[in-house]
C-alpha cells in the first residue's frame, strides 16, 4: 500500500455461530491505528461481509507493517497477524521538449510536469523552461536534470548536431513474415514530401534473404551472397496463395485418447475445446500435428494439470476477447460448478464474493448471492460490472472466490487489460487540415475545465530526422516511478536558421497580349522548426480557440498537446496542419561552408497548378558570392502540372558568417508550347522568391587548463592567433568543470554499454563499465539506475564471454573453433573478471583456469610466449612484443591480488628487469614502471619513472610523446599515471605532477569523454578514475576568476551541487594574456578555446581517390582484389 491514500479493508467471517467482535490494527514502528473495531450480531446469514476506508500512515522510506486481526466472541477465540509494505508517495515526473534535435545557437524548450502517480493529477502546475544553446556549442548528447524536495530526480537528453532537415520520407510496405506457401509477394515504395505530396524518381529495391541459426559461425570462403537487386520503375501488383492447413489435437489422458481436428485461420490460429467431466486428475497431453503439402513440421506438446479440488467445485472467470474500453463500464463473466454434496442440506444460497485490484489497489468489490440446491450439481455463471474502467487502467485483477460450508475456497483471478485511458480528455484540432502559408488559422483546445495545457507544433520534417517516442497514453503508464534514478529523454537537435522570402502576385486570367499589372508581394519569412510552443489555459467552459499565424515553411506540421487539472492528466491525439501552395521553388544547400569554398546551388520549382506553366528562375546578385550559371543550363523552362524542375548556379561565398541567397522563380507569359498545352498564367502566385542562409564555419580548439586546489593559485593564459586566419572570425571561450571525469559522466551512455559480438569485441565493451562502476562508488556518486544498468551489462558480457571459453581456460574470438586461445586477449579477460567480482558473480574457477592457461605459456626466461591469434589488433594498444606482454600479463595478475611471490610473478619480474636494460621505447618503460609499482620493487620504480620524466614534453602539460606510431601515446602518458597513484608518492612526483599529465589526457578525450581507440579509453579512464578518486572533496567548493587582458572579470562557482554542469563564457576579447585565479579546495578543470576560421587550401580538391582493380582467377566463384588509395 502507498503511505498516505486512502485505501479499502475487507473482512469476511464464515458462518459465525455466535455474536462477535472483531478489531482490525494496522502496527508501525511509531503508531497504532484501528483501522476496524465492530460487533457483528449472530444471525442465520452465512456470512458476513464487512468493508471499511482508512488512511494508510505516511511514510518517508518503504516501511514494513503487520496487521493484527483479533476476533473475539463467548466461545471463540481467533488472533492472526500478516504483514504488508508500506511505500512512500511515488510521482511520475516527465519532461518535454518541443524537439528532438538542435544546432548550435538554438533555443531549447521543455516543460516538466510532476504527477501523483495513482491519480495522475499534476502537483506544480507545468514548469516552462527555456535555455539558448551557444553558437559554438560542441556536437553531442546533453542532458536537462530535475529534481524534487525528495530529491528523485528525471533526465531529458538532446542532441545538437548540425543538420539540414530532409524534404521527404521514403515508407516501405512488405511482409514481415513469408512462408513456403507465398509465391508471389508484392513489395510497395512511396515516397512523399512532408506536405503530401509524392516524389518524382526511379526505386531501386534490394530484397535480402537472410540465415539464421542458434549459433554464430565465422564466414565460409564458400558461402555466396544470396542477396538480389531489383530495379523497378513498374510496381506490380502479386497475389499471394491462400493455403490453411489442417491439424490435428490429440488428448491424451487415462490412457485413452481422443482428437479433433481443425482449420486454422490466416493467422495460423485455431481454436478448440474439450469435454473434461470424464477426466481423472491425472496430467493431461496435448499434442498438435498437421500433414502439410509442401514440408514435415514437428508436433507441438503441451502438459496441463486439471485444478484440485477437494469437493469438485470450481469456478473460471472468463477472458475478454480484446481490451477493455475505457469510456464505459465493462461485464465480466465467471462460470461455477458447485457440487450439491459440498453445501448443507437444504442449503437454498450461496454467496460468491469478489475483489478488483488495480495499481496496487483495491478499486471495487461486492457480493453476490445465487440459488443452489443441495440435491444435485450446481451449474452457473455470474456477472458483475467493472465500474470506472478508465480509473482502472492499464490492468484490473479481479478475484472470485466463495467459502463452502466445509471451509473450502473455491476461487479464480484474472487480469483484465484496459485500454490505456487519461483521466483529462483533450482533443486538438486545427479549423482547417490545409492552409497557405502566412495565413491565420484557428486551433480548438477541449480539456477538462480548468486544464492548463502545454500545446507544441513543429515541422514534420525534425520528425522525420530524429523520431521521437510520442507522449500518449501508454507512455504515460510506461513512465519511470521516480526513486532518485536518471529517466533519459529524447534529444532535440537545433537546425540551421533558414530565411525565406516568398513573393505572390495576383491578377486577372489574360491570353496572349493581355497587359498584367504587378499587384504587390507578399514575402515569406517566418521559417521557424517549432511554430507552437505555448501554455494555454482552457478556463471553465474546458474549451478555448487559439488564433495562429501559418509558417511559410511549406511543409507538414504536427501538433500535440498535453493538459493538466485535478481531474489529471491528459494527452490530444495528434494532429496535422499542411500548409501548402500549389507554385513554388525550394533550395537545396549544404548546412556551412568555408569562404571561397564553390557548391553547387540548385533551386527546385514545383508546379501543382492545374495547368503547365512557362518559369523563369533567377539569382539575385550579391556582393556576399560570385555565381555562375552551369554549363549548358536554361533558366526559363516549362513546368507541367504535378512536375518539377530544378536550375543550378556555381556559387562561391565571398562574405564570412551569413550569406543570403535569393532565388526568384516567376510564371511568365510564353507563345511556346508546352507539350501540347498551351502555356497559361495562374490567378496568383505567379512568383515565388526564396532567400536561405548560409554559414560559413571552421572551428579550431586550443587547450584544455586544470588546476588541483589546495591554497589559492594563479596563473596566465595567452591566446593567440596563427598568421593566416579568416579575418573577423575568431571567438574565444572559457569554460569550467569540477569533475576530470565529466565528460565521461555527462555522456555515461555512451560508455557504459552492452557487451555483445565475438570474444574480442564483447571485451571492448565489458572493460569499460568496470572503471566507471569503480570511479562513481569511490566518490560517493554511484546512483542505484547506473548501478543497476552497469551490473546488467556486466552480468551479459560475463555470461557471453563463457561461451568464447576453451576446454583449457583459455579465451580466442571464437571459442573452440579457434585452433588454441590468444594470450593477450586470456589475460584481458582474467584481468577484467578480476575486477568485475565486486559487482557481480565470477566463478573464481574461471579466473584460477585462465591463470594456470598462461601459466603453460611461460618461457624458461619467465617471459610470455605470444600464442594463438587476435582480429583486434588495436585493442592490445602498446602491447606488440614478448617484453610487453610479460609486463601486461604480470600487472595483470598483480592486479587480481596475486601474492609478490607466487612462483609465476617471480619468474615473469625476473624476465622483465633482465629486460629493462635495453629498453629505450617510452611505452614499455611506461608499462614496466606500472608492473613494478604493483610489485612493490621501488628502486625500479624510481629509476624507471625518473628515466621517463628526462623523456618527458613539457607543454603546459606534461606527456610522453612516442617516436614509434606503434607505441600511442595516450596509453603510455596512462600506464605513467597509473604507476604515479598505485604507490608511495615519490619525491617530485606528487599530486601537482600527475596534475600536469592529466591535463595532457582530458585534452585528448572525445566529445563523449572517451579517447581515440579502444584500449586507450580503458587505460586512461583508469588512470583517470584512479586520480579523480585521489583528490575528490565530497565538501569542496572553488571560486574561478577569469581576468581579461582590459581588466574584465568573469566569475565561475563550482559546487558539489553543480560541479557536473558545463559552464562556459564568451570572452569579450578575443586574444592576450588573461588571468586565472582559483580559490577555495577541491579540484576544477578550466578549458580556454580559441575558434576561427581558416582559408582552405590552394589545391581545389578536397581529397583524391583512385582504385585499381586485379585479375578474376576463380570463375565458379569469381572474385578479384580491391586496391583503393585515398588522399
């Protein structure tokens, strides 16, 4: 039960033989409550059927209570306790976007809503928030998170990308199923414009016939692809064949058998019934078979066991055939059998009694009596209604049961699915489906009085570019029950801001020499991606109508809306409004370009007019371009109706930032024909003129500043510009974070994933979720959805990982159809189960097999012999010789708890230190300076770390640069950081000097906090974990002042409370020196970026790709090698 509703209580006492009380208590750890004190008077009524509404206590966390029943009469005594849960208010909270999907510079919208879970009914009204995405903002996720006084909390996420919005979908009808029986399918592609429109083209079809089987087996040379192309510009129409086999049910019981047989229907699906009052209470087999025309199919099985039943009494409730409505009351219907030999003699009633549960409640419950009859065998049905189906939505359990004079229950469940109702109806619908664009139009709201509804509207083709799961009411069920855990949402994308000018004229019909005056334009320029996003109340009357101005966009746009009031929630089925004209021309251009760069300009005019029309397409000089016209085009043309025809121009971009392009598209008088129609002008709209933006865009980053704090620091920073750069395009920004690790944190979706693939590649993914499970519980910031998201990953790629295992303990990519395991890749797993086993289950027998496996492959020198192969070359990162892989297996086992002085690490150290003399590679002496810290070998350790450090480049950061590409460098600067934070801290090797490699390692990280290769990720988000954990203050709080070379300041708070949140700031002036103090305790990471453009290259091609083709030798099955070069 819920702390703080009010629930129901039902008591039933049978056949009493005497006056009784009866007290009902419901027991906490702080309270006593009566829910029931009553006598009940002896009567010849058989039973007694009490109910009673109380208050369930409140409760801050999940409580356990008893209930204490204590009947009490002259002769008869009864006390019984049971116990129940007790959770807390729970409230579904939910945020909207109005899209999916941004650019940089756009505004996100959203609205949150907070619900009381069982009434729906909202508690805060709907919050409106708004926030301006930087015009420099990285591409990636982001994420809106909300919290509440209980502190449970929701997330939304959003993508900014840089986009340009598709024109049309392209929709595919084929069957998902064929059987042996369909010779002819018929396969449907259409492809439509947002305003409804279809699109003129050719269809190239690929039909695809896939294998699958239980088990993945690698690729034979001899295997052929099956699949088929078809070019089509004819779609046929084909008739599949009606084939509905028979079958055949058997029944096998008492040793005797009996049989029907049936015909199933299109979807395969026969039903059947039995007579079973013959039947013992034996178990039952069912068998079905069928002969089929064309194949042998296996027999179905299927074990039923008939209900026990002392006196043969039963009672079934009987299923609806398909979801309840919710907007009326529903019958439900139960069946009995009740023996005459069951009841007393002369018995003439007997009361059934049932209950309807719903979201964890009891919602209605009754009696009902019928007449039976002690002589002979009672055979009936009952029926009741389910009142209020929409308060029982989206399921309701009903239970019947009746006690008969022996005690015995005789009962039945069911759960009876409901259509998924709101208690808020609303409706939303436009005056009119279409409308021209800049024209008014009205939108009718119908809500429950009182409502305050949240109403969006948006072009159709976001939709179309990012879908999104649509806020109906089976999402609404579907919302997560806050308890302080992460709900993620969809991610809304900004897009490119296009301006549109469109130009009307109006006159009269004119022939030939007719004289058109040019009435005046009328010009499009409202292009917006979210035309509605408002909060409209509906007032009393539960209606209101809402006047908007139609987009000039031409396209489809979908509309929604969400409403909320005592009553509750409540969701409109969505509708469309299509603004449309039948005359106009649309640009196509990319989303940036950098200045002087050259594109292609084409400019498409439609004609849905009645008639052909002659266009002439023109380009409006700018000083912003230069263009050309392409070689061999026209550019007045004839346009029949249902037609297009697209124009091109040579464009090069002359001016930085926006660019306008105007594009004039106009119906003129021509004396030619088109076809064999004569050319004619429409009443209106005989222009269309279209300006689009373009932006021109490069960004180049700087660096990346962190400072650990433990007394107020300061320090400079000087921006500078190169000597060749787009003038008047530079910007610079700062930025602050208080977490190392929050890239990584913000964007954890992106790493902690589901294992899957081969034995390599379920490894790349199970590696990582260790190191992020091990940073988030070290700093107090592991939450129970991330928690449990990891652990299910890891117990998947654990189990998947089992399946790659050989009979020896060793691991390959593919199991036992590998000749032996790899090495490298057994000693990944064994290290990585090592450090799963605080999360999850590991058969220590799988770690102690992998260990003895390696064991096998240890050399004389106690070095590791390389056995076995690896696809994955990458995912060993540095580790490409016997010295390397000695050292990666003993830190391995090093990290497992392997004692110093096991035989296996002793003689693997000794290999390594007879090796170290002559080692002059970076990434070894890196590896092996981490291998020796593990052990514990301090003089090594030393001189190894200090031999790096003379090696070391010092650029505001400190990292080791690897003269071999062999050998990255990210991995090597890791392995430094790892050996620096497993052991005694070193003279001149603290905190601040790990600082300076850390810097070097967050400049590296991708926009989702990973790094460039897999294995650098897993080795640097190690090392970085292991230094966020070392210098995390859970109590630190740090001021950032951001000194500008003029002496303007800019000022930055880090928090626990925000220290996850990006902040940044432009900065005024664009380049000096400028100052960064911080003060307070903790740690921040300060990232200065300097953005500008740069003038491409005098070499017009981007890039040139040549591919050279060998000689076919196999003519059974041909094939050729494939020689491409790209530079």
């Amino acid at each position: 039960v819920v702390g703080g509703k009010t629930e129901t209580l039902c008591a039933q006492i049978h056949e009493p033989k005497e006056p009784l009380s009866i007290v009902v208590t419901l027991r906490t750890d702080d309270r006593n409550l009566t829910i029931l004190q009553q006598v009940c008077k002896w009567s010849y009524t058989l039973n007694i059927f009490l109910i009673c509404i109380f208050k369930v206590p409140v409760v801050t966390v999940e409580s356990v209570a008893s209930v204490d029943v204590a009947i009490q009469g002259a002769k008869t005594s009864l006390n019984k306790t049971t116990k129940i849960l007790i959770n807390p208010p729970q409230n579904l909270l939910f945020i909207q976007s109005d899209k999916p999907i941004y650019k940089p510079g756009q505004t996100s919208n959203s609205s949150l809503c907070k619900l009381f879970r069982n009434s729906l009914s909202c508690q805060i009204g709907i919050l409106d928030l708004s926030h301006s995405m930087s015009p420099e903002a990285a591409q990636g996720f982001y994420t809106i998170t909300a919290w509440d006084e209980k502190n449970q909390q929701i997330s939304h996420s959003f993508e900014i990308k840089e986009y340009v919005l598709p024109k049309y979908e392209v929709n595919i009808d084929f069957p998902s199923i064929l059987t042996f029986q369909d010779k002819e399918v018929t396969l449907k592609v259409c492809a439509k414009y947002t305003y409804g429109k279809p699109v003129l083209g050719s269809v190239n079809a690929e039909v695809c016939s896939q294998s699958y089987g239980y088990y993945w087996r690698r690729p034979s040379p001899d295997m052929i692809n099956i699949c088929k192309k078809y070019s089509m510009t004819v779609l046929y129409s084909l008739h599949t064949q009606n084939c509905y086999p028979l079958v055949i049910v058997y029944a096998h019981y008492d040793d005797k058998m009996i049989n029907v047989t049936l015909k199933t229907d299109i979807n395969g699906t026969a039903r059947f019934s039995f007579n079973t009052l013959d039947w013992s209470e034996k178990p039952v087999q069912l068998q079905v078979g069928g002969v089929f025309a064309f194949r042998y199919y296996p027999s179905g099985y299927h074990y039923i066991r008939p209900f026990h039943s002392k006196s043969k009494s039963f009672l079934m409730l009987t299923n609806a055939p398909e979801k309840l409505s919710c907007n009326s009351d529903a019958t439900v219907t139960a069946s009995y059998i009740i023996q005459g030999s069951a009841l007393k003699t002369g018995q003439k009633t007997l009361d059934f009694f049932y209950i309807v549960l719903s979201r964890g409640s009891m919602a209605q419950n009754g009696r009902l009596s019928v007449s039976v009859n002690s002589g002979r065998e009672n055979r009936g049905e009952l029926t009741f209604s389910l009142k209020s189906t929409a308060a029982l939505t989206p399921y309701a359990q009903v239970v019947v049961y009746t006690v008969l004079p022996s005690g015995e229950a005789v009962a039945d469940s069911m759960n009876f699915p409901i259509e998924e109702c709101l208690p808020n109806k609303v409706s939303l619908k436009f005056s009119s489906p279409t409308a021209l664009p800049g024209e008014r139009t009205s939108l009718n709201l119908k809500a429950s009085p009182g409502s305050l509804c949240s109403v969006r509207a948006i072009d159709q083709s976001v939709l179309l570019l990012r879908p999104e799961a649509e806020l109906d009411a089976a999402s609404v069920f579907g919302i997560k029950i806050t308890t302080n855990s992460d709900v993620k949402a969809p991610v809304v994308c900004p897009a490119v801001d296009n301006a549109r000018m469109d130009v009307d004229l109006a006159g009269p019909e004119i022939g030939f020499g007719s004289k058109v005056s040019n009435p005046p334009q009328k010009i499009r320029k409202f292009f917006p991606e979210t035309w509605i996003w408002d909060l409209i109340p509906v007032g009393r009357s539960g209606s209101v109508d809402v006047t908007k101005i139609v987009p000039d966009t031409i396209t489809k746009w979908a509309a929604g809306a969400f409403c909320t009031s005592p009553v509750g929630l409540g969701v409109a089925p969505k509708t469309d409004l299509t603004a449309f004209k039948p005359f106009f021309v649309s640009l196509t251009l990319p989303y940036s370009l950098i200045r002087e760069e050259t594109f292609t300009l084409k400019a498409s005019v439609f004609n849905y007019l009645p008639k052909c029309i002659m266009v002439k397409v023109t380009l409006a000089d700018s000083p912003q371009f230069t263009a050309q016209p392409c070689r061999g085009c026209t550019y007045t043309q004839c346009v029949c109706s249902e037609e297009s025809k697209t124009f091109q121009w040579i464009i090069t971009p002359s001016a930085l930032g926006k660019v306008n392009i105007t594009v004039r598209a106009e119906a003129v008088q021509s004396r030619e024909l088109c076809g064999n129609e004569v050319v004619t002008l429409p009443d209106k709209g005989r222009i269309d003129t279209v300006i689009k933006v373009q932006h021109d865009h490069v960004l180049n980053m700087m660096f990346f500043f962190s400072i650990p704090l433990d007394s107020p620091q300061e320090t400079s920073v000087s921006l500078t510009l190169p000597k060749v750069f787009v003038k008047d395009s530079a910007k610079s920004f700062v930025t602050v974070l208080g977490d190392l690790m929050g890239r990584a944190l913000r964007n954890i979706g992106d790493l902690l994933a589901m294992p899957y693939g081969c034995g390599e590649q379920n490894m790349l993914n199970f590696a990582p979720n260790i190191y992020i499970l091990q940073y988030l519980e070290s700093t107090g910031q592991l939450t129970p959805q991330i928690k449990d998201r990891a652990i299910t990953f890891l117990d998947s790629g654990y189990q998947r990982e089992l399946t790659y295992k050989h009979y020896d303990g060793s691991y390959s990519a593919f199991g036992n159809s590998d000749p032996s395991g790899n090495t490298w890749l057994t000693a990944f797993v064994m290290k990585s189960f090592g450090g799963a086993r605080q999360y999850i289950f590991i058969d220590q027998n799988n770690i102690d097999q992998a260990k003895e496996w390696l064991g096998q492959q240890q050399q004389e020198n106690g070095c590791f012999a390389s056995v076995g192969r690896l696809f994955h070359i990458d995912m060993m990162g540095g580790v490409s010789n016997e010295v390397t892989l000695s050292a990666y297996i003993t830190a391995a086992l090093l990290e497992l708890g392997v004692q110093r002085t096991d035989p296996m690490v002793v003689r693997s150290l000794t290999c390594l230190r007879e090796s170290s003399s002559d080692i002059t590679n970076t990434y070894v002496t890196a590896l092996l300076s981490y291998t020796f810290t593990l052990a514990g070998d301090e003089q090594m350790r030393q001189n190894l770390i200090s031999n790096l450090d003379n090696q070391a480049r010092r650029e505001g950061t400190i990292h080791l640069k690897t003269p071999d590409l062999d050998y990255p460098a990210v991995e090597t600067s890791a392995y430094v950081l790892l050996a620096l934070l497993s052991g005694p801290t070193l003279p001149r090797f603290g905190l601040n000097y790990s600082a300076g490699i850390v810097h070097w390692l967050s400049k590296q990280q991708n926009a989702y906090g990973g790094f460039s290769s897999t294995q650098d990720t897993v080795v640097a988000l190690q090392a970085l974990a292991k230094y966020s954990a070392a210098i995390y203050n859970p109590e630190g709080s740090i001021t950032v002042t951001v000194t500008s070379p003029s002496g303007q300041k800019n000022q930055f708070t880090v928090n626990q409370n925000n220290r996850l949140l990006y902040q940044e700031k432009r900065l005024q002036e664009v380049t000096g020196t400028y100052k960064l103090r911080a003060e307070g305790k903790g740690c921040v990471f300060v990232q200065f970026a300097l953005h500008y453009n740069i003038p491409p290259p005098p070499d017009s091609l981007a890039f040139k790709i040549s591919a050279n083709t060998g000689v076919c030798k196999n003519t059974t099955n041909p094939a050729f090698p494939l020689t491409t070069t790209v530079r």
